[in-house]
C-alpha cells in the first residue's frame, strides 16, 4: 500500500462565535475525531449533507485552519511542525480547486498575467518560455486555442472555462493532490461532466490524486477510488464499494435519496424529508448519532457510540453497531432487509 500523503489523526475542528442573543459562546463542533489517510494517486470523494463537516475537512487539510485537536500530517510530518523547506513542498503538491472558480481568480487581470505571476515565483519557466509553459498547460486542460485564452480576463470566460483555469494553476505546481471542494456544483450539468473527464484524464496521465468534495453522488461513483460518507463532522463509513455496498444505514438514506425519480431530491442538500439532525451544532448525546434518523436503531445505540471499524474483505469501515449484520444479510437477498425494531 502506498505512503499517505496527507494524515488526520484524531483531528477535531471546534468553532466559537459570540452568542447573538445574549452572553457567551456559541461552540460548534464541525469535524470531531477524524481519522484518515489520503494516499499517493488516489482520488477520495467527500460526501455528506450539508453542514456535515466537509469544508472544514478540506480546509484542515490545506492548512487554511488549525485544527483544535489532533494532528494533520503531511508525508509523515505534522504540518505544525514542518521545516520551511517542507513547508514550501506541501505548498506546492498539496493545491486547491474551490467551488466558484470566478471567485478564485483575479478579475483584474488577464489569464496570462494571473499564471504568469505563479510561473516566475516558483520559478517554474523562465521569462522567455513563460507563454509557451502557459500554454501548454492550459491545452492540458482542454482549452484550445491555448493563445486565445491567455489574452482573456476572467469574465470572458464561461464557468467551465473558469474552472479549467483554476485546474491549470493547480497542476502548474506538480502536485501530487488537489483538494477540491464542490468543484461542479456551480457549473451546468454538462460542463460538469466535461471537468470530471478532466478529473479523470489528469489522473491517468499524471498520476495527480483528487480530494473531491460533492453533493452528487453519481459523479463521485464515477470518478472516486474510495468514499468517505460524513455525519455531523464524523466519517461514518469509508470504503471503495459503498455506492453497491453500503453497510451503514446513513449511506444507504444518501443512495437512495439520488434514486429518487424527482431530479430536485438527486441531490444530498435537499434530503429534507428525513427528519433532519445535521446541525453540528446539536448538542452530542451518547451513543450513536444517527439513531434519531435510523430504522435499525437497537438499545446499545443509545448508550455506545460506534467506532469505525473494518467490516469487509475489501477494507471498507463503517461505524455501526449493526454493519456487520446488515451487511451479511444484504448479501443473502438483493435488498437490504435487515429486520427492523420499527418493523416488527
Ligand atoms: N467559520 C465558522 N464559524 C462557525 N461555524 C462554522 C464556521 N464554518 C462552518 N461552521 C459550521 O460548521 C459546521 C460544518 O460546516 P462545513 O462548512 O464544514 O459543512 P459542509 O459539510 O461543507 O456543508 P455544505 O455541504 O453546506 O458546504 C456547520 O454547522 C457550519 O455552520
Ligand atoms: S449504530 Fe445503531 S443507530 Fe447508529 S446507524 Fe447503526 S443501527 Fe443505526
Ligand atoms: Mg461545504
């Protein structure tokens, strides 16, 4: 098995903010003990309704917040206490892709300026070879002509063609991951599937692994090697074969909420017809989180928190009391018929 690139050991992400209705704090406890590793060329999906954490995670990771507990390491080391030299590599082979790639780039100035000014700081062609550096990235990227792209601001560009030039500027450094969040959430269905071939092309001829964070669960299946399912700032099954397999009952509310026939519900943000318990900021009760919400609910979900832990062959983990169980059973009949306490 590969060496991770990126490391989360017991990581917890707490936010304060002043109470608005009166004295103290508010405290929200977006991601809360997440372990995980992210390994070299593999592309992780992300996915979870919204307020689950996701975000937070991907911010986590590109050091854009400190975590208040627990450790994020890079090769090994813990970005706290990287070296400048290391500092300057997780820089560079650890880039970011955002979900609005018009605000990720500078309206002010043309393509050609905006790369050109990476280009010269990370000395990465000289003076004379920038143009053609610049253009070759951006046919990398499916634009072309390349030339006719670099004499465009950001505004002259469609969100598509934004979002590529937000890929460029990424895969200009060499990295060894992108971590994307919500990459094609603001482009049309289309384009989506034309920058998640992108994805796919990049991956194969680079090597350069993905953290994609998404809403779409169909996209994911089509582009992720493994699955992170997050609830209420915990990974609550992690696996290669979650979309056919699903061993916790989260994962399967998610799959079959996008095999709903009404298109508006494809989508995890609008699950609103299961009663809802995603804030993180409900206060933590004992046992397992999602027992409001589950149908396979038992006693020992109300006073024991389940831990990941392994459950098949094929490394997929899934924190459960009943995964193994539900997984077993799955498996003797085409449909899950794990027999319910609300069903008997
Ligand atoms: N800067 C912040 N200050 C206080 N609370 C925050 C902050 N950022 C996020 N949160 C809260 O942390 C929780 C997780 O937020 P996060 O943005 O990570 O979720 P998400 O899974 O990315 O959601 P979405 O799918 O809507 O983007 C939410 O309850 C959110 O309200
Ligand atoms: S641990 Fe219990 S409540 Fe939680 S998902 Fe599993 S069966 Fe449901
Ligand atoms: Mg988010």
């Amino acid at each position: 098995m590969s060496e991770p690139i990126l490391r989360l050991n017991g990581v917890e992400q707490i936010y304060r903010s002043r109470n608005a209705n009166g004295p103290g704090w508010n405290q929200v406890r977006a991601v809360d003990g997440v372990d995980l590793d992210i390994r070299e060329g593999e592309t992780l999906a992300i996915v979870g309704e919204s307020g689950s954490g996701k975000s937070t995670l991907a911010k986590l990771l590109l050091l854009l917040n400190r975590p208040t507990t627990g450790e994020v390491q890079f090769r090994g080391t813990s970005l706290s206490a990287l070296a400048s030299a290391d500092y300057q590599a997780f820089r560079r082979q650890v880039q970011a892709v955002f979900q609005d790639p018009a605000s990720s780039l500078n309206p002010r100035m043309t393509v050609e300026r905006m790369l050109g000014y990476i280009v010269q700081r990370h000395a990465l062609a000289t003076p004379g070879e920038t143009r053609q550096f610049l253009a070759g990235h951006l046919a990398a990227v499916g634009l072309n002509p390349p030339e006719s792209y670099l004499e465009r601001y950001p505004h002259q560009l469609s969100g598509g063609q934004q979002q590529r030039i937000a890929i460029a500027r990424a895969m200009m450094l060499r990295p060894a991951i992108i971590i994307a969040d919500e990459p094609l959430s603001s482009l049309d269905v289309s384009v989506q599937a034309q920058v998640l071939q992108l994805m796919r092309d990049l991956h194969k001829t680079t090597n350069v692994g993905f953290v994609v964070i998404s809403h779409d669960l169909g996209a994911m299946e089509s582009i992720a090697d493994r699955t992170a399912v997050m609830y209420r700032g915990r990974i609550v099954e992690i696996g290669r074969s979650i979309y056919e397999r699903p061993y916790h009952p989260y994962t399967k509310l998610l799959l079959d909420a996008r095999l709903s026939l009404d298109p508006r519900r494809s989508r995890i943000r609008s699950m609103s017809a299961a009663p809802s318990r995603s804030d993180s900021s409900a206060p933590a009760q004992g046992g397992c989180r999602f027992r409001p919400r589950c149908a396979y609910a038992v006693e020992i979900c109300a006073t024991q928190a389940p831990a990941l832990k392994p459950v098949d062959q094929a490394g997929t983990m899934a924190a459960c009391h009943r995964a193994e169980e539900i997984g077993a059973l799955r498996a003797r009949s085409a449909e899950p018929t794990v027999p319910s306490p609300l069903e008997v």
